[in-house]
C-alpha cells in the first residue's frame, strides 16, 4: 500500500471555530460519494462512526481502531485515509469516497468484479479495506508489478484468504488497466439515511435536525438479553420513610444519580432529561425519557424504564428497580436493580466495565439518596467524584485480570 498522507493538512482549512465543550455538537458540512451532506457531531467523534451510524454507510467498517488493520480505508480528497483515526470535525468541506461511492451490485467497479472473479474475499471484512487500499494504490501507481504488490498491500491485514486471490485480483486489474483504474463508478446525489443515531442530513433531510433516537415518546426495551445486570445494596443512615420521599420525587431522585437533571416533566409519570458519564478522557451525554412503570408507597419500591441516546451513535436503556427497607438501627437497606442495554460505541466497554461503571454510580446514587433524604438537597458531584469513579472501575478490573491470571497460573502447576 502507497504511504498515507496527511488529506487534512494538505486541504485549505476554513476559519476556526470557537471552542466546543466535549458534550456539544459541531455542525460540518462534508460531499460523501458525491452528496452534500451536513452532520451534527460531537467533537470527539471520529469520521468513521459519523459514516456508519450518522450516514449508514456501514461498508466502512472498524476493526483496531488504531490504524494498524486498514479496514476502516476511505479516500479522503483523493488520497487514502484511514477513517478511525480522523475526527469528523478535521473533515469539514471534504469531499470523501467510502467503498459504498465505488461501485453498485448492478454496476460493479473492475476492482469488485475482480475480487469476485479471484475470489479475493471469505469473511468480507477486510474487503471493503482492501478494495479502498487497492483503489489509491492503482491510480497513483499504475505501473505497479505483481512481485511489489505483497509489499504495497501491506497495509490492510486479512485472516482468511492467505491474500492470494486479493493479490491476483489486483494485479489482473493493474493489466487491464495500465494507463490507471477507472474512477469511482457510484459517486451521485442520493438521500444518506442513518441507522437511528441521527444527527445526520443527506438530500432531502433538513440540517440539524435533532435525532429521533433521541427524542422518545414512550420507552422501549430490547427483547434480548441485557449488556450488564447491575444489582447495588447499600446501607443508609436516614430512616426508610425519608429515603421513599426521595424516591418518590423524580426530580430529586434524578438529581442523585451522578450527572443526570430532569428537563422535562412529562404526562403519563415520563420525564425527559439528560445524563452525562465520564470515564477519563471519554465522556458521553444521553438525551433521553424515564417513564415510571411501578409506585408503591406500602412496599417502598419504584421501577422505571429509561432509555436515551447521543450525537455520536451510542445508546442506553435500562430496567431499573429501586427498592428500600428498614434497616439496622433505625437506618435503610437501599437495593438498585438494573439490566443495562448498550448498542453503539458504548458498548465497545465490553459487560464487564459497564457492569463496573453502573455499579460505582448506583453507589454514588445511594450515598446521594442518603444525603437528600437528611437534607432535602443534593449536592453536585465534582470532578473528584468523577475520578474516584475511574479509578474504582480501573482498580476492579485490574484486580479481576489479576485473579483470573492467578487462577490460570495454579491450574497449570497442578498439572503433572
């Protein structure tokens, strides 16, 4: 594969912009595959989520997320790039070729009907990488031979076909044609659809539109299973019938969960508002409703379905149950039930850190619940509340990787 250069560095920049709180949105204006299209993306985004989850452009697709694998290879202004590694916000006025502006099944680019013919794909998922990769390497170097190809190559990885066939196929294509590839055969104007994260307008959509995603009249859970079951006992010091008045007031109780505020007061018990969760460097801020499901003042016990979403893509819903009892020495036993959706970039976590997340901030909740409950109020979490929610989460997985290594240490002495 050709060196990649730098398509931001070498395009006219426009004026700079002021600047842009991690939780805000930055509207640019990009041509993809021949369409206008206008995004509104959070400045941490980068360029190949906005493709997939804004503009449903899901031939990109993402393996390393580190510019190692090449899968993730678009052209951007003419040279190839690899789209983990671009922030959308650097692409503001580029004119950008994704694997999708290539070719149609009806209208197949020589490269697609070669990869075809040589059978040049398995699984297919470095495929749309490849033919990217291909593309820049046979227009800027025609004349390529088929003993530098493994070399020129070299930048996108592939684990199922030995690169034979990838490698015939290139090479029968730099044959046929040895003056240059052919352009790219399905760059037009067309509607950019999303895939429910919004945020995004091709033709006909209007610009800024805010995300349906993120706009819920009722809540809806997923039928599956959940990413996370988080359940959180913690012992109050204020009596149960203090700790159910907080419960029992929405408003307050969403101003104890850790960076959440009610919006919205909804009918039918639902209430609009948002949440924001920091973990280090990363920080997301869902836009979403809670809707009361169960309120039994007897039993001490509230349920409610939340669900929301954020610019960049990702989403959450829960099923969470709040119930409290008397405890030891006229305090309250406090039990947070949830099963925990994620899809999106959130889920790449992973189970086990978004099972770690939740659980700290339910026990911030409680100690806040506890706090409201003797108060009345509720007293904002700082950016230490924030850290020790990091560096809890980070001293349990470590912790967890540590046993898990040490149980597979043992097994293998006791082998004989």
């Amino acid at each position: 594969m050709t060196a990649l250069s730098d398509p931001v560095s070498s395009r006219t920049h426009p004026a700079p912009r002021e600047r842009v709180a991690a939780d805000e949105t930055v509207e640019i204006a990009m041509t993809v595959n021949g369409t206008e299209a206008t995004v509104a993306v959070p400045p941490r985004a980068h360029l190949a989520d906005v493709l997939r989850e804004q503009l449903g452009l899901t031939g990109t697709h993402l393996g390393c997320e580190h510019g190692v694998c090449g899968m993730c290879t678009i052209m951007v202004d003419g040279q190839a790039a690899r789209a983990c590694l671009l922030f959308a916000v650097q692409c503001e006025g580029a004119d950008i070729v994704t694997v999708e502006g290539l070719g149609t099944p009806d209208d197949q680019h020589p490269l697609q009907r070669a990869f075809s013919a040589h059978h040049g794909l398995q699984c297919g998922f470095c495929t749309p990488g490849m033919l990217m990769s291909s593309y820049d390497l046979l227009r800027s170097t025609p004349d390529v031979t088929a003993e530098e190809l493994p070399e020129q190559m070299s930048g996108v990885l592939c684990r199922c076909t030995g690169y034979r066939g990838i490698l015939a196929a290139v090479d029968d294509v730099a044959q046929t044609y040895p003056d240059g590839v052919p352009g790219p055969k399905a760059c037009g104007h067309r509607t950019l659809v999303g895939r429910g994260s919004g945020g995004g307008s091709g033709a006909g959509a209007p610009a800024g539109e805010i995300p349906a995603a993120a706009l819920p009249e009722q809540v809806e859970l997923p039928s599956g299973p959940p990413s996370a079951v988080v359940e959180v006992t913690s012992t109050l010091r204020s009596p149960v019938d203090r700790v159910w008045t907080v419960l029992n007031d929405f408003d307050l109780l969403a101003r104890c969960l850790p960076g959440a505020r009610l919006t919205e007061v909804l009918d039918g018990d639902r209430y609009r508002g948002r949440a924001t969760v920091a973990l280090g460097p990363v920080k997301l801020s869902f836009d979403g409703l809670a809707q009361v499901v169960e309120r039994d003042p007897a039993a001490h016990r509230l349920r409610f379905h939340a669900q929301g979403a954020d610019a960049g893509g990702s989403a959450t819903r829960a099923d969470v149950v709040l119930a409290a009892e008397s405890g030891p020495d006229g305090g309250t036993v406090l039990t947070a039930h949830a099963d925990v959706h994620l899809t999106g970039r959130v889920a790449q976590f992973g189970r086990a850190l978004a099972g770690d997340v939740s659980r700290r901030m339910f026990e911030q909740f409680a100690a806040s619940v506890d706090e409201a409950a003797e108060t009345g109020s509720v007293t904002a979490p700082g950016r230490g509340a924030q850290l020790r929610l990091l560096l809890g989460t980070a001293r349990d997985t470590v912790g967890a990787l540590a046993r898990r290594g040490l149980g597979r240490l043992r097994a293998r002495l006791r082998r004989p």
